[in-house]
C-alpha cells in the first residue's frame, strides 16, 4: 500500500507543480511564459528576471515530471523542494500562512510534500525501480548545496521601491 500511496502523491504533486513550471516557461494553462513571469521576477528584486524566471520555471517543470515519474529520485523533489521555499519566503513570507490572506500555505505544503518524497523514495511504481537506477550521493549532495546557494541568492535580492501587489506565486 505504501508505493500506490507514493504513486499517487507522486503523480498529483509532481503533476501540478510541472504544469505550475509550464505556466512559467511556456505560458500553459493560462500563465505568464517566460516574459510575464521574468517581469514579475524583477518587480521582486530578482534582476535580470529572465534567468531568475527560467530558474524557477524550470524547477517546477523538471522537478515535477522527475517526481511524477519517479525518476532519478530525489532530484525532482530537491528543485521542487528548493523553488517552493523560494516562493514561501520571497513571495509570501511576510504575510499571514493561509492562502486565501496571499501567504505561503500551498507552497510550504508542496515543499512538504517533496521532501517527504525525497526522502522515503519513490516507491516501487517508479521508473527508478523499474529501471534499477540510483542517482549517486555526491550528486544529490552537490544539488542540494546548489540549491542552497541559489536559495541564499534570492532571498538577499531586494524587490523594487514600489509595492508589489500581484497574486502570481510559486
């Protein structure tokens, strides 16, 4: 029972969080794209927007459809891991947690749910058991330090003089 309840979390979380990514880079589901999302990007202090906005985009995207399949676990969920925490401190982090206040509810709650994924495994139904594969631990380790960097990176980045009153999130 427990790798069809990580099949689930996998596919739905990872599902989501690559179609959020797809809004970004592509402007899928009625998002951004590159241009409106780099814009937003800037407005928060992340300059020049559009490597910031592919970054980002591209650890919703890649981390998403790594965890949906679970392959080369736990790559996926760090980008996942490492974009929402973005998101929850840099985007909603002086606000109240809940979602409907504009605070950092869903993305604490994917930044949960990626690293409990992270961490377990991707279970049996994955590509990682189907193919036999493990990502090797000095990967995993110079990931998660990058992330680290990139982390710290952002969060020192100061938004513009203006308020930012936009509702697009992470």
């Amino acid at each position: 029972m427990r790798d069809f309840a990580l099949l689930v979390l996998r596919i739905v979380a990872g599902g989501l969080l690559a179609g959020h990514g797809a809004q970004k880079l592509f402007g899928s589901f009625g998002g951004p794209g590159m241009e409106g999302f780099a814009g937003f990007m800037e407005s928060m202090g992340m300059k020049p927007g559009k490597p910031w906005a592919a970054l980002a985009g591209a650890s919703e995207f890649g981390g998403g459809m790594l965890t949906a399949l679970g392959l080369l676990n736990p790559l996926g969920p760090l980008g996942i891991l490492g974009a929402m925490s973005i998101a929850a401190a840099k985007v909603h982090g002086i606000k109240p947690i809940w979602a409907q206040e504009g605070g950092g509810e869903l993305p604490v709650t994917n930044a949960a749910i990626a690293a409990a994924i992270a961490l377990a495994g991707p279970g049996r139904y994955s590509l990682d058991h189907a193919l036999d594969l493990r990502v090797p631990k000095r990967i995993i380790a110079l990931a998660f330090i990058s992330g680290l960097v990139v982390a710290a990176t952002s969060l020192s980045s100061e938004p513009d003089e203006e308020e930012n009153g936009s509702e697009e999130s992470a």
